[in-house]
C-alpha cells in the first residue's frame, strides 16, 4: 500500500477507508448472492474483491476469493456459505491488523 500512496500518510488512510468500506459492501453482495445461488452475481463480486485485496496485499484474502470466484464460474456453490464466513473472518483480521497501523489510527 506505501508503494500506491509514495508513503503518503492521508493518501494511505483514504486508500485504506475505500478498501474497508469497499470490501465491505462486496461481503454484503456475496452473502445475498450465496443465500439466492446466485453464481453469476458470487463470480462477480468475489472477482472483484480478490483484485483490490491482492493489489493491496491482502493475500489471504484474495486467496479465498478466488475459490468463491471459481464456486461461481463452475456454477457450483456447495460450500461457498462457509469459504464466505472464512472471507469475514479475514477481512475482520485485516481490519484489526490495519487498525494497528501507525498513521492510520483514527
């Protein structure tokens, strides 16, 4: 992330808010996709999240996205309800760890 924002103390906390609130948003989205079977929109949302957390070096996360992206691309969503509370878990983890940061401490 310093490597986005050249070290940039607000730049980083503006990144990280957009991440959080994003990701956020994007759980929400799964979690009815997964509740409707829903694969289409769960290959979609899951896509899309596992890009921002890569990028932002968020590699559990993305990792975990990605077989919810593939659960969706197979049109398969047996387990996906599971790898998604996996997916709340660490973004909740993340959210700690990003807490904890110096410069981001609100």
């Amino acid at each position: 992330m310093n490597d986005l924002t050249g070290g940039d103390e607000a730049s980083l906390r503006e990144l990280v808010e957009m991440f959080d609130k994003q990701t956020a948003q994007q759980l929400t989205q799964l979690d009815a996709a997964i509740r409707a079977a829903d694969a289409t929109q769960v290959r979609h949302v899951a896509h899309s999240c596992k890009g921002a957390s890569a990028t932002l070096g968020m590699g559990q996360l993305a990792k975990l996205m990605l077989v919810l992206e593939k659960k969706g691309v197979e049109n398969k969503l047996d387990g996906a309800q599971d790898v998604f509370e996996d997916c709340q878990k660490e973004f909740q983890k993340v959210r700690a760890f990003l807490a904890e940061q110096p410069g981001l401490k609100k």
